[in-house]
C-alpha cells in the first residue's frame, strides 16, 4: 500500500476528530494570523491550557467542513485567512482575557469570532466578555459579600463582650482604690 492511498483517512480522521471537538465545546473561537512563528502558536497553547483549551491550526476547508458536521454552521463563514480553532470548556472570561492578550502582544493575530451558546460573537464582543470578571473571581465577590453580615455580627458581639470586660475590670479597679 503506498502513503498516498493513506491521505483520504488521515483527512477523514482529522475532520472526525475537530468535528468531535467543535461537538464537545462549549464554545469556539476563530482566530487568524499572519507571520506568527511556531514558537509564537506554541506559547499560546500553553497559556490556553490553563483555561482548558485546545487550539488546533487547520485549513479553511477542513475547518469550514468540521463546523458545519458540529452544527456551528454560522462559525464556518467567519473563517477566512490562516486560521486557528480554539476549543474550550472553561470560563469563557478567563479564555477570552487570554486571547485578547495575547492579540495585543502579537500584531499579526486577531481573534474573529466566537461560538457560545447558539450565537456567533465578533471580535469587540469577545474585547467586552475580555474585560468582565472570571468566573472564580465572581464567586469569591459573591462569597466575601455573604461573608460581610457574619463578620459585622461578630465583631458587634465582640465589642459588646470587650465593653462588658472593661466595666466589669474598672468597678473592680475602683472597688480596689476605696478600699486601700
């Protein structure tokens, strides 16, 4: 068997394997760039790592096929251009901030679009999503406002307790001067 009877199921395997990613996602975004070296594309997938993201470089063809079989048709006419997938299931804040950041460093890439939740999301709506709040610093607000009305409680009944202490040791004080 030669190599090339092997290129019709490498492709088919690599448009099954971005069609389950673009299918598992909860969301998808498009970005595209020009002279970006590899070492560029590699420093970007580590940080993406941390908001449990796999960017994944394709051909617009591919890319365009694997987003329709995923149901994310309206994604496919946003690619055009070198383009690179970003498949994510984390906080689409965090992922967002990392790439925003990421295009403000390197001139040569821009972030086109996202796909959250049924809707397809251009580039200064992903700058705003960009500048929100993550998800973890979200909740530790919720948790520190819940937190406030206990520790103002507290601290009242402290003060009560320190109040009562200080009288209690004052008459004590002064029962000790009358009776010298």
């Amino acid at each position: 068997m030669s190599s090339k009877s092997f290129g019709p199921l490498v492709k088919k395997l690599l448009l099954g394997g971005l069609e389950k990613d673009a299918a598992e996602s909860n969301q998808v975004f498009v970005t595209s760039f020009t002279k970006l070296s590899s070492n560029g594309i590699s420093d970007l997938r580590k940080r993406l790592r941390s908001g449990s993201t796999r960017l994944r470089v394709v051909k617009n063809t591919v890319a365009r096929k694997a987003l329709a079989g995923a149901k994310k048709e309206g994604l496919a006419a946003k690619i055009d251009g070198q383009c690179a997938l970003g498949f994510s299931m984390g906080d689409v804040s965090s992922v967002s901030k990392i790439l925003v950041g990421f295009a403000e460093e390197n001139e040569t890439f821009r972030v086109e679009s996202l796909y959250l939740d049924g809707q397809v999301y251009g580039s200064d709506q992903i700058k705003e999503l960009a500048k929100l709040p993550s998800r973890q610093e979200l909740l530790a607000k919720v948790c520190g406002g819940m937190n406030a009305p206990v520790a103002g409680m507290v601290n009242t009944l402290a003060g009560i307790l320190r109040s009562m202490v200080n009288v209690t040791d004052a008459v004590r004080k002064q029962k000790e001067q009358s009776s010298s």
